[in-house]
C-alpha cells in the first residue's frame, strides 16, 4: 500500500509540473504575439494615417471625428491630431498592458524556478523516502521471515515442552511408587532388623543357657573332699557322706542363684551389647574394670578463661571437592570437621597449629548443611539436603544411624546433654526431638516457618526461622513459649557457654546478642564491609563469651567486643569467595573458617 501511494504520487506531481510549464509557454507565445501584433498596429496606423493625409479621410471616419468634436467639421491637420493623439493612447494603453504582462511574466517565472527548486527538493526526499521505504520494506521481510522462524521454533519448544511435562508425570508417578516402595522395603528392612535383633537374642540366650548349663554339669560333677575314718564305725559312713552332699549342694545352690540373677537370660540384648561394649572398649576406658562408671558419664574439661585473638593464618587446605557449608571443633580442641555439598564429612587432626587429615566419614545420603560433636566427642551428627540426620561413630567411617521423618532439607542437627539425645530442624517446618539409642523420634513441633538453625540448653530449643523471628520451645510444653522478632531473616544460632546469652546472624548484616533471661535483644552488632553472604551464614561466641565471630560474603572475618559492643578487629580477606561458616576451638586457641570455594582455614 505505501508502494502504492508513493508511486502515485509521483505520478501526478510531475503531471502538474508538465501543466504549468505548458501554460507559462502558452502565456509567453501568446504576450510575444501581443507584442508583435501591436508594433504591427502602430505601423499599419501610421500608413494608414499617412495614406488617408494623401487620400482624404472616409465618411465614416470624418463622422467620427465630427461626432467626436461636436459635429463640427475638422480640417485635415486637426484630423490627423487627433487621429496622433489617439493612437498615442493606444500605444500608451498598449505598453501598460505590456509591461504589467511582463511584471506577471516575471513573478510567473520566479514562482517556476520555486517550484521548480521545490520540485527537486520534493525528488531528493522522495529517493530519500523511497530507499528507506526500501530498507524498512527489506527490515520488515526479515523480521517477518524471523517471525516465522521463531513461531516454528516455538512450536517445536512447545511440543519439546509438552513431551517433557508428560514424561515428568510419568516420572513423577514412578518417583512416587518408588517412595511407597522404599517406605515399604524400609519398613521391610526394620522389620528384618527387629527380627533378627530378637534372633540374635534368642541365639545368645541359648548359648548363656547352654554355658551356665555346661557349668552346672562341671559343678556337679566336681568331687567333694571328705574325711574317712576307718577304725571308727562303717555305720556313721552313710551319714558323713549324706551330710556332706547336703553340704555341696547348699553351696551350689545359692552360687547358682546368683549367676543366673546377673546372666544373659534376665538381660536385653541391647544391655548384652552394652555390657561387652564396657568389657573391651579399651578407648574409652583404658584399665578400668567391668564396673567402671557408664559411659554417659564424661568427663568435664575444665572451661576456657579467656580465648586468644586470632590474627594470623596458622594452615589452610583445599578440604573438599565442593563448597564447605559447616565446620566444627571437638570437645578436646584437637579435631575439627567439616562437611560439604560433596556428600563427605572429613576430621582434621589440630595439633601445633597445623591440619592433618585423619579420617573421612562416607555414607551420607546428600550434601551436609550442619555437623555436631556429642559431649564425648566421638559420635558426629550431621544434617543434610537428602531430608535426613545421619551419625557417625569416630573410628567408624560408615553410618551407624540414619534419622528419616523430615519431608524437606535438614538445616541443623544438634546434640543435647548426652549423646542418647538430638534435636533437628527442617525446611518441612518442622523440629524434632531423638531418642538416638532407638533410634525414634519422640516428638514433633510444627512451627511457622522453615527453621534455619537450632540450638539447645537443656529443655529449652530456640530456633532461628525464615520469617524473621527466633522461637523458644519447651520440651515439657507443648507450644512455643516465647517469639523475638528481628529485622532479617535468621541465618544461624549460638549460645554462649554460660547458657545466658544467645547470639543470631540475620541476612539485614547484623549481629543480634539476646539475654536468655530477659528474653530480649541486648546488643546489635553492624560494621562497615559485613554482608550476610548466604541464609546459613554461621557466627559463634568464642568460649569465654567474651567475642562474636562471624565470616562476610567478601571473605572478611569480623570480630566484636561483647563487653565494648565495638569491632574488635577484622581479619583480612584470605577466603575467595563468601564465608559460610566459623568455629571457635573450646580451648580458645585456635578459629576455623570454610567458604564456597572448597577452603578451610584455621587461625591462632
């Protein structure tokens, strides 16, 4: 359709143009005709007055004039005057008339050149119009041709699509079926477990059944000693030897009453297991005897006094094959672990400031999120994306225990007093507490929101939710018996050793001190440069309660005064990526880092 416009209108713009050039030439021919008729005029008057001053004038011209002058009757000279004076008029008139045709002829030919000028104006824009007409003409031929190309290549996404939302319900009906049959074999599997627990109990109680019943059989058949006389009389034989076998058999009675009080078949195999754990576990027991205390007796380490600042980096170690998310030191101070995205838990061994790797611990089931040292230190909790807490004994490289029950990630898995309890958190919005020697768990909280981190001391469960609020649960109580909102979304909890401050990371960069006993925040800690680098960021007291540790997304480790509430100093920026989490040593000597980029630092 422009195509179209444009062509027409230049089709009858040159046709106006041909117009007026046509007529300006007509109107030329037609002033030079004019022109030339009245030189001629003027000639053929001057002859014709010449030849009538020879010839006499007409009656029709003598008429005129006399009309002309009255009727009075002119002389020849007076004629021809008059005769001068009117065709001098007509000359006159005859000029004017020249002259204003050649004033018009003039203006004419300006407004020609004018649009003539505008004419070629008029065809530089119109080549102008036309070769971007052209371009725009070719530009939307390629956009269409693209347009084209695209819708083919949408339907082609569209189906791609289409069989891939089809195949993902297909996939997502056996992904079910395939968790109703793994609940199914697991339930099949504890099934097993229980009955060949309850087997194995059997087997062992036969073989202390059939062993006390050997021993018997020896006892019985031991000779008794008795004295004979044999000048005194045959008849008392009888008697010594009756009163002795009364004798024997009172002995053997109350001696076989109080093996089998203390035998295998008055115990449960899970106190046979323990009982043989206490005889030959030479580790933690060393030289001591079967009634040594039990072994969720720990002995207390004798507390931190006042902790070191860290300022120089002691080791490093390019710990794991993908980003560290958790880091934690034993009770002792002298082994550290860490746990990744990589599905492994590696110990270092600390010992004069230097790493040595001492074991790793396989089995787990998805990326590590948080790890725990029991108050021994030789069990490890750990927490992972595969929805499950898994523990591991030292010494152990495999998994001794898996905890399922969650439905989402585990964010954090932490012992309480003993080693026989645990508690974790969950994304499913959930926290749970376990009974580790069953392995069940015995109570769930719904909570609001997904929990990031939990902590624990004693009965009381605080935890650190998405929602921007920290939560503290009772186990004797049902619900939540206290909520502190924050300004940011709660990345990690700590409590400091002395269970009466509580210390949170929050994605708003700050540092929130909380006093257990008033329920409300005391200290906010900001500094210039922290950013919280992701939402499982960890800080942590350091063991006198006297600092706040915590990593930045830069790699900066940052270091408060509790007592000041100032920056006590900040540590230069070693890691390359963000720091996901620190831990102070109970010691106080040394501080662990790790970040994304697989490192592990430790600083004295």
């Amino acid at each position: 359709a422009m195509a179209e416009r444009g062509a027409a209108a230049a089709a009858w713009k040159p046709h106006i143009l041909r117009q007026l050039q046509r007529r300006d030439r007509g109107l030329l021919r037609a002033h030079h005709k004019l022109v030339e008729k009245s030189y001629l005029l003027s000639a053929c008057q001057l002859e014709a007055e010449l030849l009538d001053l020879q010839i006499g004038l007409p009656v029709s011209s003598v008429l005129e004039l006399a009309d002309s002058v009255g009727g009075n009757v002119l002389d020849p000279a007076q004629m021809l005057e008059c005769l001068k004076r009117r065709y001098k008029e007509d000359i006159l008139e005859l000029r004017r008339i020249n002259e204003e045709l050649a004033c018009k002829m003039a203006e004419r030919n300006t407004i020609l050149e004018a649009k003539e000028t505008a004419l070629v104006e008029q065809k530089g824009r119109l080549a102008s119009v036309s070769g971007q007409l052209s371009d725009l003409e070719a530009r939307r031929q390629l956009l269409k041709n693209q347009v084209e190309e695209l819708s083919c290549q949408n339907a082609t996404v569209k189906a791609e699509c289409d069989t891939l939302r089809a195949r993902y319900q297909r996939r997502d009906v056996e992904f079910r079926r395939a968790a109703e049959k793994g609940l199914e074999l697991l339930e099949s599997i504890m099934r097993m477990k229980v009955e060949a627990a309850e087997h194995r109990n059997e087997k062992n109680k036969r073989v202390k059944q059939a062993r006390l019943t050997k021993e018997l059989k020896k006892a019985i058949r031991r000779p008794v000693g008795t004295e004979m006389e044999p000048d005194e009389g045959k008849d008392e034989e009888p008697k010594t030897s009756r009163r002795a076998v009364l004798e024997q058999e009172n002995r053997e009675k109350p001696r076989r009453r109080t093996f089998r009080s203390t035998s295998a078949t008055s115990m449960t195999f899970t106190r046979y297991v323990d009982v043989f754990k206490d005889l030959f576990d030479f580790r933690t027991k060393r030289g001591n005897s079967f009634s040594s205390p039990s072994a969720d007796h720990y002995c207390c380490l004798s507390p931190c006094v006042a902790s070191c600042l860290p300022s120089v980096v002691s080791d490093s170690k390019e710990a794991h094959l993908s980003e560290i998310n958790a880091i934690k030191f034993s009770p002792s101070s002298s082994m550290v672990a860490t746990g990744g995205t990589d599905k492994l838990i590696r110990l270092w061994k600390v010992a004069g400031g230097h790493l040595e790797h001492a074991q790793m611990l396989e089995g787990a089931t998805g990326g590590i999120t948080s790890l725990d040292f029991d108050p021994s230190g030789y069990h490890v909790l750990g927490a992972s994306h595969n929805n499950v807490a898994q523990l591991w004994k030292i010494g152990n490289k495999n998994c001794i225990e898996i905890l399922t029950g969650h439905a989402d990630k585990v964010t954090a898995a932490k012992f309480r007093s003993t080693r026989h309890q645990a508690v974790t958190s969950s994304r499913d919005r959930t926290v749970k507490e376990w009974d580790l020697s069953k392995g069940t768990c015995f109570r769930t909280i719904n909570v609001f929101s997904y929990c990031n981190d939990i902590t624990c001391c004693g009965t009381m469960i605080v935890s650190g939710h998405h929602d921007k609020m920290i939560r503290f649960w009772d186990s004797r109580q049902p619900g939540c018996t206290q909520v502190i909102p924050v300004e940011g979304k709660v990345t990690s909890l700590s409590i400091s050793p002395d269970h009466m401050h509580l210390l949170s990371c929050s994605r708003d960069d700050a540092l929130k001190v909380i006093d257990l006993r008033m329920r409300n925040v005391r200290q906010v800690f900001r500094a210039e440069g922290f950013r919280c680098g992701s939402d499982w960021t960890k800080a942590v007291f350091s063991p006198d309660k006297s600092y706040a540790l915590v990593g930045s997304a830069d790699g900066t480790l940052f270091l408060w005064n509790i007592e000041s509430g100032s920056l006590q100093s900040s540590l230069p920026a070693v890691h390359g990526s963000s720091v996901n989490a620190v831990a102070w040593a109970p010691s106080g000597m040394y501080i662990g880092s790790v970040d994304q980029c697989k490192k592990l630092v430790l600083w004295t």
